[in-house]
C-alpha cells in the first residue's frame, strides 16, 4: 500500500475502518473468541480453584490466553506480510498489535460502571493513546501519514481499541466492539462480528486455516 500521500480524518469511522480493511479486525475477534474458549476449558477442569482467583488475576488469564492466540495468527502471516506486528508493552502486560505505520490495536474488556469505557492507569503513554479530546473535530483538516519507511512512535499511530465484555457469571462474551476512544467517551464505536465465511475466504492462507481449526475446537 502507498502511503505516501494519503490523508484521512479519523473520526471519520467509514474511512478508518476501509483502511484498516478485514484482515486485522479478523484476526482480533477470532483471538478474542479463541483466548475465551480456552480460558473457559481451564476453568472448567479446576472449577473449585477458580472462584479464589481475585477478579485482577481471572482479568489476566483471560487477556493472556486472548493476546497469546492474536499473536499465533500475526505470526502466520507476518513474513509474507511485515505490515503486521505485535509489540509487548514495556511493562510486559500486554500486547499492541500494528498495522503498517498508521495504526495500533488494543483488546481491553469494557467496564459498565464506566459507561462501557475501559480502565487503565493514567500513565504519559495512555494519555497519548487515549487522549482528553478528539483528535480533530467536524471541519479540521485531514492528517498526513509519514510514508511507509519512516519509523514513529506507537503512541502517534491512530489507536484502535476493540473493548469486549462478560456476562455476569463469566461464562460468556456478551459484545465486541471497535472503535477510537478517548479519556471519557469513543470517538465512535461499532460491533465487531466474526467474519462471515465469504470475507474468511480472502483472507491469507495461513490465517484462514488457523481459524478454521479454532472454529472447529469451539464447535467439538
């Protein structure tokens, strides 16, 4: 893809997610899916174990199996595709998944009491992620994107967060979403389904029959 001298505005959520395209957004829900069903077999063999866990460690065994199968789907594709990657934090607590020089990706489960928003301390990179107010507003210009040779920060790439949430009892995902958010509201927000068989079908080879097989070990 030439970047070279593209612009586009992204509050603008039609434009964004054409960029964006279906690989990545396929490649996160079928993680998500993929993490919970075997956060769920583990729970399952030690179910008296598992109520002791606090809600922070459940949290992270969850996320953990969820970034571990993104990151298993990256790496099938990413030497015939390097505008893919995953990055771990620098605190080591997760997983930022990119695409080409433009944007990230995070998976955080969503908190109601926080009007569906997601939580995370408030540090000087979460800050840039997540910023206070919108990144441009109705009748700004369009933002260039450096072309796709030059390196810059993750904190500078359009931030993409794709927020899933439980029911009560933990047994099952309720929603999946994506969307740009800010500090106290989403710059906009929409459900994020699995890909129907027909947008699995243009996917890479690789991803596709990784899926496939994750499909398959949910439905046994």
């Amino acid at each position: 893809m030439d970047m070279n001298n593209y612009d586009f505005r992204p509050d603008d959520q039609e434009a964004v997610l054409k960029e964006i395209g279906p690989l990545m957004p396929s490649i996160i829900v079928e993680a998500i899916l993929d993490g919970f069903y075997k956060h769920s077999v583990s729970r399952a063999k030690d179910p008296e174990a598992y109520p002791e866990y606090s809600d922070c460690t459940r949290g992270n065994q969850l996320y953990d199996r969820m970034a571990a199968s993104a990151r298993a789907l990256i790496d099938s594709i990413s030497p015939q595709n390097p505008d893919l990657q995953w990055k771990i934090t620098p605190n080591k607590r997760a997983t930022d998944m990119l695409l080409d020089t433009r944007f990230a990706f995070r998976v955080k489960r969503s908190k109601r009491n926080r009007n569906n928003l997601t939580t995370g301390v408030r540090t000087t990179r979460n800050k840039r992620i997540k910023p206070t107010h919108a990144m441009l507003t109705i009748g700004q210009m369009v933002m260039p994107f450096p072309s796709s040779q030059v390196v810059i920060p993750d904190e500078e790439r359009i931030w993409i967060t794709v927020p899933f949430d439980l029911d009560d009892a933990e047994e099952a995902i309720t929603k999946i979403a994506i969307g740009i958010e800010l500090k106290r509201r989403f710059l906009w927000k929409v459900p994020l389904e699995p890909p129907a068989l027909e947008v699995l079908a243009t996917l890479p080879k690789p991803v596709f029959a990784m899926i496939s097989e994750m499909r398959q070990r949910r439905s046994a």
